[in-house]
C-alpha cells in the first residue's frame, strides 16, 4: 500500500494571501513616510534655523534666518518628492521605477541640504551687510536651531519612501478606474441589444443616441 503524497496545492494558495498583504504594507509605508517626510520638510523650511546679532552703530540688532533664507533646495525638493510619491501610482514597469529614483534622490537630497544648512551662517551675514549698509558684515554669537534636523528626518522619510517604491512597487497597483483592488480588470458594460419586435426598445435606443437598426442590419 503506498503512502499519500500531500498535494502542494494549499500552500501555494496561502502564499498569495501573503504576497498580497506585503504588498498592501509596503504601499502602507510608502505613503505614510512619504507624505510624512515632505510635511516636516515644508513645515522646517519656514521656520527659523540661525538666529545672531548685527553690529550696528548703537549696539545690536537681533537677525535670523529661516530654512528658506539659508537655502530653498529642501523645501523644492520636497514638492518633488510629493509630486513624485503621486505619480509613482499613476505608471507602471521602468516607468515607476524611475519615478521611485527621483522620489528616493529628492529625500537624498534634502538631508545633504538640511545638514549643510545646519551649520551655515551666510544668510546672517548677508541681513547684517544689509541694516549695515555695506558689501560685508558678520553677525555675533550665531546659533542654531533644531529645525535643520527636523528636515532631515524628512529627507530621510522620504528617502525610505522612495527606496520600498524601489524595492516594492512593481508589485503594486495602478491609480485606474478600470481595475479592482485586486489588480483584476472591470468587465465593461456592453448596451443591450434592442428587440424589433418592441418598440420601447427602439424609443430608448434612440434617446440614447444609437441606431437600432445597426445591429440587425449587418
């Protein structure tokens, strides 16, 4: 008497249930720190980064920089990068690895900008020349704030973003009317054929602006 072979059909329909939930946290993930990132990123760039003194002919005057004035390239890229978190639903194959790229480089990038700003005093400068009156000036006891690093945990969100987009997104869906959550294509609705032998048929499918006869006629 031989032994039953176990038939290997239940695992394979487990395993898709599985395939499909990664799917569904990895999109999870992508969304929730990409959006995430480019919010703390808009939110750090108006706010202020470098705060010091400008010397001026009685005493001192109070300046500080925002995340825009020391430098615009975090905010801008964070646009991209939300712009990017968008359309990475929108296409498919090379397409949306391609978009994943520039959303994972637009998250690079605003870390590389945030720690370069953290410590840069050049804008300060420049506002003091300015109530000075002359070409240069140097603002006294420079801080900074924390604000730099708030964008870079942005930037670093939206880098993972575009990394899982990477590593994931070819399994994801498509942003289309025409397909169900599941990635299965709707049957489209064809118009019923009118009947001859009833009028009311031929009524409606003139008001719907179709030829009756179109059909039966070929």
């Amino acid at each position: 008497m031989s032994a039953a072979v176990p038939h290997p059909r239940p695992q394979a329909e487990s395993a898709t249930p599985r395939a499909r939930r990664g799917g569904r946290r990895s999109v999870a993930v992508a969304l929730l720190s990409g959006a995430a990132g480019a919010a703390l990123v808009l939110l750090a760039g108006g706010r202020t980064w470098a705060e010091g003194a400008a010397a001026v002919a009685r005493g001192t005057l109070p300046q500080h920089a925002t995340g825009q004035d020391i430098s615009g390239l975090p905010t801008a890229l964070a646009v991209v990068g939300l712009a990017a978190l968008v359309a990475v639903f929108a296409v498919r194959g090379a397409g949306r690895l391609l978009v994943a790229a520039l959303l994972a480089l637009s998250g690079a990038g605003v870390v590389a900008g945030a720690v370069t700003g953290a410590s840069d005093t050049g804008a300060l400068d420049q506002k003091a020349a300015k109530v000075n009156g002359l070409t240069e000036a140097t603002v006294q006891g420079v801080t900074h704030t924390a604000w730099p690093w708030v964008a870079l945990a942005g930037g670093a969100l939206l880098l993972l973003a575009g990394l899982v987009a990477l590593r994931y997104g070819r399994d994801w869906p498509a942003m289309s009317g025409r397909y169900e959550r599941d990635g299965a294509p709707r049957p489209r609705r064809t118009a019923a054929v009118p009947d001859p032998d009833r009028p009311e048929d031929l009524w409606k499918a003139l008001d719907r602006g179709e030829d009756p006869t179109g059909g039966a006629g070929r």
